[in-house]
C-alpha cells in the first residue's frame, strides 16, 4: 500500500514539475521546456520537500518517460526533407557533429572535466541540446549532477550563441539563406535556433528548423556508438544498441513514409516533450545543489570552449561545402 501510494504521489509530482515547466517556456519560448524542467527538478530535489519513498518512484518513472520521448521524437524527423538540403549542407553538418564532439572530449581532457560529464555536453552541444544530453545518459555511467550540469551548460551558452550569431552574420554581410544554415548547424536547442536565425527572416528561420533536424537524424548513431563504447568498458551485456534507439529510427521511418497526419505529428511533438521533460524533471529532483555549484567552473570553460568550436567549425564547413 505503501508502495503504490510512493508511486502515485511521484506521478503526481512529476506531473506538476511539467504543468510547470510548459507553462514557463510558453511564456519564455526561448528557454524551452526541457530546460526549465530540469531546473525545477533540481529546485525541488534541492529541498526536503520529497520524502525518500517518493524520489525513490520519481527516479523509476523517469526512465520510462526518457525512452518513450525519446522514440516520439523520430516522427519530427523525415529523411526526404532532410535529403533536399543537398549533399553540400549534409557534409557540413556530419563534420561538425564530429568535429564538435570529438573535439569536446578532447577539450575536456585539457580542462581536466570527467568523462560522463564531457560525453553528456559533447553530445549535446553538438546535437540538439537537453534531448540529445537526456538520450546519452541512458547509455553510460554517469551522476544527476553531472545530467542538470550539461542541460545547465546547454541553456547558458546556446543563449550566448543565439545572441551572438545575427551579430556575427550581420558583420559578416551573410544572407538569409547562409544565416538559417549556420544557426542550424551551430546552435543547441531548437528554440535557440528559432531565435538566433529570427532577425535574419522567415526564410532564415525555415532553413535554420530543417539544418538543425538533419543534425537530430545524428542522435541515433551517436547514441549507439556512445553506448557500444562504454559496454566495452564497462564489459556488461546491455544491449548493442538500446531498444529506444531502434524505437527512434523506426518513427524516423515512420515520418519518412509521407502518410502520418498532420494532427498526428502535432501531438506526438507536445508528447515528446512532454515526456522529455518530466524526465529531466526526474533527473534533477535527484540533485543537490551544493554539489552541483562545487563543480562548476572547469564545466563552464568546456562549455564556452565547446561552443567556439561549434560555432567556428560550422561557419567553416558552410563555407567550404556549399
């Protein structure tokens, strides 16, 4: 009896720190859903507001909510849409995923960063923001802190780069075309990518949504590399590639068909985030704080060192490929 009562009073938790967060980011779109989520969960983990039982039923529902947002997120994603950018954009955007992600674990090697924290922001930075940072933690051994502190670095430096990129594009005299592109390519979060191409125009804004998808087609194949790695370390029997990866690819596949409703695609884009968001809500009602803060200055420098390289590496494979 007990036990259900934990597991009904975390659901009920749960769901308010995501009325909550939506109703945030609806009046603040740029910081997003997920974002706010994680930062009321670490509000609330930070406090004695949760009993043990509860954080205890909070943590297992969080897994069930990551996997299944992470699978809805395949039907935002068609592969023709994604083909018709050309195989110039394509190019950049596969080497700046991996520029950007193999250069941040190298980064983070300089700054002396832990491995889980640097795998987590590598993939974010370099992917599509807190979902990309919610699919990998899944995969590897890694702290709460260490998940909120990646969504933290996500949140801080995609809004330097969304304030930061239409004044470099201005001062560069780049077009609306080549101003969408390289806020999709370089910018963490869907919404930052809507900002940061916003002054350029509508048009700037269609091409900076479709770039920035292209590189969420990428999550899945990190994802799996990332995890087939740390298998080997760790020498576990975890699956080659998570069940919710393959779930991802087969939505990818889904959308890819053409026959999906619009309806549909519209609900299965707030059920994503939703599930994604009480899920990083989860993760960060399992921080505290203190811990967090120690911790954080060499975190912040990989961050701004990250987001160079991101935003360097973009511009240039733009410049190079198309």
């Amino acid at each position: 009896m007990a036990l259900t009562t934990a597991k009904t009073s975390g659901l009920a938790i749960t769901g308010l720190g995501v009325a909550a967060a939506y109703a945030l980011s609806s009046a603040w779109p740029v910081v997003g859903a997920l974002t706010v989520a994680v930062v009321l969960g670490v509000t609330v983990g930070s406090t004695p507001v949760l009993t043990a039982e509860q954080r205890v039923a909070v943590a297992r529902l969080t897994k069930r909510l990551l996997r299944a947002g992470v699978v809805l997120l395949g039907l935002q994603l068609a592969v023709p849409t994604v083909l018709a950018l050309g195989p110039g954009t394509l190019a950049a955007v596969v080497l700046t995923v991996a520029v950007t992600f193999l250069g941040t674990l190298g980064l983070a090697r300089l700054v002396r960063v832990p491995r889980s924290l640097a795998l987590l922001v590598a993939t974010g930075f370099s992917i599509c923001g807190a979902s990309a940072i919610a699919a990998v933690e899944g995969v590897i051994e890694r702290d709460d802190e260490d998940v909120a502190t990646a969504v933290a670095l996500v949140t801080c430096y995609g809004s330097f780069a969304l304030a930061a990129l239409p004044l470099l594009a201005h001062a560069l005299g780049l077009d609306a075309t080549r101003t969408g592109s390289w806020a999709g390519i370089s910018v963490h979060e869907v919404a930052q990518v809507v900002a940061a191409a916003g002054p350029a125009g509508a048009a700037a804004v269609g091409i900076a949504v479709v770039v920035k998808l292209s590189r969420v087609v990428l999550l899945a194949p990190v994802v799996a590399l990332v995890g087939a790695t740390e298998r080997g370390r760790r020498d576990t029997h975890a699956p080659l590639v998570p069940l919710f990866v393959l779930g991802f690819l087969a939505m990818v596949a889904v959308r890819s068909t053409g026959l999906v409703p619009a309806f549909v695609l519209d609900v299965a884009k707030i059920a994503s985030t939703l599930l994604l968001a009480g899920a990083l809500f989860g993760l960060g009602c399992a921080v505290r704080l203190g811990a967090l803060l120690r911790g954080g200055g060499r975190a912040l420098l990989l961050g701004f060192l990250s987001t160079l390289l991101v935003l360097a590496t973009g511009f240039g494979t733009l410049a190079a490929f198309t």
